[in-house]
C-alpha cells in the first residue's frame, strides 16, 4: 500500500504505509519505518491515517 506524503521541503514522496512502525507529532509529524529509518512530514498523524484507511476502503 503506497501512499503520497509531502515533506518539510514541498517535496512530495511515496511510501510503503505497511513499512510503518510508528507515526508520532512532537509538535512536528514523524514518521518510523520498520527500517528504523525517520521522515518528518508536512502531513499529521490523523491526515495520514485516514489515507491509509481510504486506501484499505477502495
């Protein structure tokens, strides 16, 4: 399940949602991947669950 995330810079990624360990707001949005690799994106954790949930509904 790929979904489209933007980052601090304007750039827009794609990422792997199942890779995802953990999504947290510190105040700012970073994201965990099992990889244990770290993105800070422009997105909140809410914006990116229901992305994740839209996607599983389609």
């Amino acid at each position: 399940m790929i979904i489209e995330v933007t980052k601090l810079n304007d750039t827009k990624i794609l990422v792997n949602a199942d890779a995802i360990e953990c999504i947290e707001e510190t105040p700012d949005t970073v994201v965990m991947f099992r990889s244990g690799r770290k993105i800070i994106i422009k997105e909140s954790r809410q914006e990116i669950k229901n992305l994740v949930k839209s996607y599983m509904n389609d």
